[in-house]
C-alpha cells in the first residue's frame, strides 16, 4: 500500500460488489453460465479486489477484455476460469493465452488458427485449452457470420487440441429482452440458428448483459424465443450492473442493487469573493453577490471531467453545492454561499461528497452522467489511477492503494 497524502479518494464497498453478485444470480437458471465482467480495473473499482470478493461469493468465472487484464490476475493468484473476449491474431499472443491458462472467446479465423497452432505444437502437459466461440447477430462488432456456424462445428469434430466449451453473442442493447418487436429479440432468434448447429454437445450458450440479465427476469420470460432443449439454460455476463448501476432508464427495470464506487474529498481552500468577481479559467462564471467559493482537490487529470464546469454539483454538509467555473486538470471551485453559516463557518478539511451518499442525500454516477451528456460506465472508468482505491466491506477494510 503506497502513501496517500491527498484527499480525495474513491471508496470502494466490497460487500455491495458481493450483493449485487447475488442479486443478479438470481435472476437466471442456477445451472446456466454466469460470467461477471471485470474488464477495465473492473469498470475503475480495482480489478484485483473485486474479483477476490466476486471469487468469495461464488463467482466460478470472469471476464476481461485484454489478455493483460488476464495474466494480472494469473499473478494475484486467481486459478479459476477467466475468459478474455479480446481479439487477437498473433501466435505470440495465443502462447500467452496457453501459458497463463485463459480462456480464449474467438471472434474471427485467425484467432482460431494461431490458438490451434501453438496449442499443436506445445509439449506442456496441461489440459486442452478451452474457447468459447462468439457470433455476430447484429450487434457487427465482433463473432463469426451466423453461416459459419456450422463449418466451425466440424472444424472442432475435426482438430482435438482445443476444447470447446461454450458459444455466446453480444446484445446491443438488452433492456429491451421480451419485448415482442425489439432488438434482442430478433438477435435470440439469430443466436437460436446458431445453437442449431451446435445440437447434441454439451456447451454453455451466453448472451445477456446486464439489460438483458434484468430484462428476462423482470418479463418473467426464461429463454427469450431460444428452445431450451436445443440451447440449454441462456446464461449472462453482466457488467455495469455488478456496479450498482441501473442497466436500463425505464424505472419498471429498476432492481435492489446497490452502488460501489463513492467519490469523496475535503476543502482545502475557500475565498471570499466580490459580487462581479470570477471563478476559474476563462471567466465563465461571475458571482452575482458576495460569495464563498471551496477549493476541492479533484480535477479532470482524475475523472472529474470538464464538461461538469458551471453545472455539476457535489454534496457538502448534506446539500447540493454547484461548481463555479471550469473544472481544471488537479481542482475545482464550488459555490459554499447557501451552506455558510456564521454560527459553524465552512472549515477547510470538511467532506466533500462527488459520488455517494452525504446525510441522506445522494449522487449517483447516473447523475453525473446526465450532467454530462455521458453514460454512467465512462463517468466510472475515468476515475483515473492517481485516485487512491480505499476498499471497504467483505475483508477488505480499510486497505488501500
């Protein structure tokens, strides 16, 4: 644990992480695949920490984007299954993905051939490597064609040094699962031509993200135009939602999770400033009565972003404060006029809540998203590294780094 001097810190809460663990599991099968998404430092929370606390808790797999993200937490110690979506072509990398034991989720030819490749040729003893196999129906990003399907079944009839062990697509949206005339419906039905291929082997078939996760439960519908004989339980691999954010705007998919990123800092700073005066670079913004402005120690080199100037707003002593001017790269200035008191005059040090709760009143990453014209997975994953992670709840507490 290195030193932390500032302060301004993120506080993460484990044990939310491990409750929205839960609550989503619930939501599918209990035999189906469940794979929660810790890609990107685990959407800015500490990708090490939460998948030790979602390890606790019963998650049997992870996934991560970047075979980097893989071998990180090969070197933490976790030995179980980690599933790495990540599009590679190169033997090179395809040894890496061998040698630290990842599973490899194939999206085009070439991935297949350079794993098929190194795999043939290692001496290591170890068990076949396992991939899972993605296919495009209609998101065209990544996966193989719908038409591949079946080709690919014979390729792995054919070669045995690799070991199939599921097959997935990716949602476009999900919020909209059940919904009779949507996207992911017409997406299940693309994805179901897909399984017909793979009939008869015993694979996971995955393809609900956090929208969809909620969505099939919420419409009380278990396989979403998918035969269940024919693909087995539809699993999930839900990402944003593991975060205690909500994964879709419609109140009626609202769900009990709860959020664990807070933002915290302090006052290092406050002025007394003229009616006519200004705030900040620029001159954006000009008191209109004498006023009382806070320094706050969080600028947009840590996620705080500028487009927040002059109409963000953060909480001190249980109420909104807004920003006053534009956000800069290490502070920001906030307005303390309405929540001076002559009696208990603002004092530099006093808690500053950008993220979170503060004397009943909240912040949510929604909230600044909206603010920004943004989602609530940028305003999370932005929050960069020089923001200290204090992890609280499960075994976590008070550690820090």
């Amino acid at each position: 644990m290195s030193e932390i001097f500032r302060p301004s810190i993120a506080e993460i809460d484990l044990s939310a992480v491990q409750a929205n663990f839960l609550v989503l599991r619930g939501f599918v099968d209990p035999a189906a695949f469940f794979c929660p998404m810790i890609k990107a430092n685990a959407y800015g929370h500490g990708d090490r920490e939460v998948a030790n606390a979602l390890r606790i808790a019963g998650a049997r797999h992870l996934g991560v984007a970047l075979i980097e993200e893989g071998i990180k937490l090969r070197k933490n110690g976790d030995r179980e299954d980690l599933l790495v979506f990540g599009v590679f072509s190169d033997e090179v990398s395809a040894q890496a993905m061998i040698d630290h034991e990842l599973t490899t989720v194939l999206s085009d030819w070439s991935q297949l051939d350079a794993l098929e490749k190194v795999a043939l040729k290692s001496t290591l003893k170890k068990a076949k490597p396992k991939v899972h196999l993605k296919f495009n129906t209609g998101m065209n990003r990544l996966g193989f064609a719908i038409e591949e399907a079946p080709r690919l079944r014979e390729r792995f009839a054919n070669h045995s040094s690799l070991e199939l062990e599921g097959v997935c697509t990716h949602l476009l949206r999900g919020d909209d699962a059940g919904v009779a005339q949507g996207d992911s419906q017409s997406q299940f039905v693309q994805f179901a031509k897909v399984m017909s291929a793979f009939r008869g082997l015993k694979v996971h078939a995955h393809a609900l993200n956090s929208g969809g996760t909620v969505g099939v439960w919420k419409r009380a519908l278990s396989q979403e135009g998918l035969r269940k004989e024919e693909v087995g339980p539809l699993g999930a691999r839900p990402g944003i939602s593991i975060y205690g954010v909500q994964a879709a705007a419609d109140p009626a998919l609202a769900v009990d999770l709860k959020p664990v990123m807070s933002l915290k800092s302090r006052i290092v700073l406050t002025k007394k400033v003229a009616k006519g005066d200004v705030v900040s670079y620029g001159a954006t913004w000009r008191a209109d009565r004498p006023s009382l402005i806070g320094v706050i120690p969080f600028g947009y080199a840590d996620g705080w972003a500028r487009a927040l100037s002059n109409k963000g707003s953060v909480l001190c002593r249980g109420q909104r404060v807004p920003i006053a001017g534009i956000v800069c790269m290490d502070y920001f200035m906030v307005d303390l006029t309405d929540v001076a008191d002559l009696k208990a005059p603002v004092q530099n040090g006093e808690e500053v809540v950008l993220i979170g709760e503060q004397k009943g009143q909240r912040i949510l990453a929604e909230d600044v998203a909206q603010m920004t014209g943004t989602i609530a997975y940028e305003v999370l994953t932005r929050v960069s590294d020089r923001v200290p992670r204090r992890f609280i709840g499960a075994s976590y507490e008070g550690a820090a780094r």
